[in-house]
C-alpha cells in the first residue's frame, strides 16, 4: 500500500516515487501491456496475487511509435484507478513529437497518474532517428515542465549502454540527466560488483540521487540470453547452464534463489530499493520477496 502520511486532518496517500523511496527501500515490480485476451488475464491474475506482498509501486512498459503509447496508457490509468498501489508509466521519446508527448502527460495527469520513468527508447530495427526528441534527457525537461509535478525516473546500465562511445561519456550523460531527474532504475545484471561500481562513478561525479537495481529472475533463460545480448547484460553462464538443465516447475525456485540472492546483497551495498523485472508472471517474485528482509 502507498505509506499514508497524515497533514493536518486530512489522510495522504503517499504515491509519488520520489516520496516512497524517503521513506525507506521499496518493492517494486515491472510489467509489459498484454497483446491479446489471455495474456490481459494473465496479467490481471498477477496484480491480484503480487497484492499481497503489497509493492511500494509498479511499472508498465511501452513500446515505441505505433500504439505503443496507448496501450501503456491505458494498463497504468486502470492499475492507478483499481489498485491500492501506484503504477508509473514508462514513457518513449523516440519517433514521438514534443506535442504528442504534452498531450500524453495532461491525459496522465487528468487520471492522477504521478510518475513517469523518461526513456528514449529504441528505433525499430535499428531504422532512423525520427520526431523530435534523440535523448532521453530531452524527455526528462519536457516531463518536468509539466504543471503536473510528475515524479520523474530515467534508464541507467550498469554494465554501460550498448549505443555508448566509452564509459566515461556513458556516466557523464547518466549523471547530467539524473540531476534532472528523481531517481533511476537499472537494466538488469547479475553481478552486485556492477551496481556498486555505477554508484560509485555517479557519486565521484557528483550525483547522489537513488538508483534502484532492476533484477531479472532468469526464468526463461533462452529468452533472457536475447534480452542480455541487445541491453549488452552479462550472463553468467554457470547459472544459465544450470537454469537450462532444471525443468520448468524446479527452474521457478532456483532462478528465484538466485535473484534473492543478488538482491539481498545490493540491499547490503544500500540499495535504495528493488525493482522485480516479472515477465507478467508472480510466482518467481512471490518467492523472492519472502527471501528479502524488506
Ligand atoms: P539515453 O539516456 O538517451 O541514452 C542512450 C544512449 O545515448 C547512451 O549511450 C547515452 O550515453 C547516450 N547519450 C545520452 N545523452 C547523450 C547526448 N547528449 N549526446 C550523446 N550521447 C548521449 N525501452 C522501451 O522501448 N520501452 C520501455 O518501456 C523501456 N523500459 C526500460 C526500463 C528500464 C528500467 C531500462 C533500464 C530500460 C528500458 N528501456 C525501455 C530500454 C531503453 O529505452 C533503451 O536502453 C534505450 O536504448 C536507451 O534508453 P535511455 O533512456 O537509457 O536513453
């Protein structure tokens, strides 16, 4: 549940992200918006049953161009109207105009949604630039000219992003767009040593602001293998080779271990929270909530 607050006789529930991470680490987990009617239920039997272990917020993908905005749209306003949780919406710059994206942000709004996680987001098959934004930071200032005060979140890579010339310029336009920004949530990784090493480039730079690990519980190590190979994620291929070998139901537990695992230890190294990448699927999350001490 949002952390109510009391201000003068009125109850306050506590949704801006900004706000629940002063409060102490959160939970949060990360969805994507369903393509057809099975997968919406699957999506929906999930929220119900995440619920329980009441998660300081979620998050809903989007896709770029296309309706990609819409269907986002549409999962966030519902989570932010029906649930006892706030949703954020993640919102792509990339082949979207500045007037696009400002109507986008008053209908947000208009639905009392606060938090907005600023991307760029990938072209389609690596085509063209198009519309009016290249960076994310470009998003970020138009997020926070907003009347709404949304709180604003943005991307980080530990393991540096894969478009980055070096490192160095990787961590000075991390740092330039986080001091616009509330906080970050990181591509997944596998090695807590990454997630330190990010923090402590962005503290000699100068930039304190939270960064919550984003952790992947390898569930379906094929696809994610994928998924490393375009974010430029590191995989660990003893854990991979054992998460292959296992069948599905043995696969659920020990992958849930494993990300336990790593997520107790960024909680150690001051992990202002953690983020649960879930595939739209609970069971590995439950598990790996009941492991943490949060
Ligand atoms: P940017 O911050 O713009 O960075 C992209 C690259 O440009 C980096 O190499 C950076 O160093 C460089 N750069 C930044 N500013 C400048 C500058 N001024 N001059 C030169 N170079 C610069 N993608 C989706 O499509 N939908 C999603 O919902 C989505 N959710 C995500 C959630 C999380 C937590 C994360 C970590 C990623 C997500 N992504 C999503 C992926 C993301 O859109 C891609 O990684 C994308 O390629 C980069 O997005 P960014 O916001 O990090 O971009």
């Amino acid at each position: 549940m949002p952390t109510p607050h009391r201000k003068g006789h009125t109850l306050l529930l506590v949704e801006r992200i900004v706000d629940l991470l002063a409060d102490g680490p959160t939970l949060s987990f990360e969805f994507f918006p369903p393509t057809d009617e099975v997968a919406a239920k699957q999506l929906d039997d999930t929220l119900d049953e995440l619920a329980g272990l009441s998660p300081s917020f979620v998050s809903v993908t989007c896709g770029v161009g296309g309706d990609g905005h819409d269907r986002t749209h549409d999962i966030v306003t519902g989570i932010c109207r029906d649930r006892p949780f706030p949703a954020m919406a993640h919102l792509t710059c990339v082949g979207h105009t500045r007037q696009g994206v400002a109507a986008l942000l008053d209908d947000y709004a208009s639905a009392g949604v606060v938090n907005i996680l600023a991307l760029a987001g990938d072209p389609p098959d690596g085509s063209a630039i198009s519309g009016d934004f290249r960076y994310a930071s470009e998003l970020v200032e138009v997020v926070r000219a907003h009347p709404a005060d949304f709180s604003v979140g943005v991307a980080a890579h530990p393991e540096v992003h894969p478009r980055s010339v070096d490192r160095d310029s990787d961590r000075q336009f991390l740092a330039a767009k986080l001091s616009q920004a509330d906080f970050a949530i990181t591509q997944f990784f596998f090695d807590p040593a990454d997630y330190v090493q990010l923090c402590n480039e962005l503290a000699d730079l100068g930039c304190r602001r939270p960064v919550i690990p984003g952790v992947m519980p390898v569930i379906w190590p094929k696809s994610i293998r994928r998924f490393a190979d375009m974010n430029g994620s590191t995989v660990p291929e003893a854990l991979f080779a054992r998460l292959e070998s296992l069948l599905a139901s043995d696969r659920i537990t020990a992958a849930a271990e494993s990300a336990a695992e790593l997520s107790q230890s960024l909680l150690d190294a001051g992990a202002p929270g953690i983020h649960l990448y879930t595939l739209n699927r609970s069971e590995a999350s439950i598990q790996i909530a009941e492991q943490l001490s949060l």
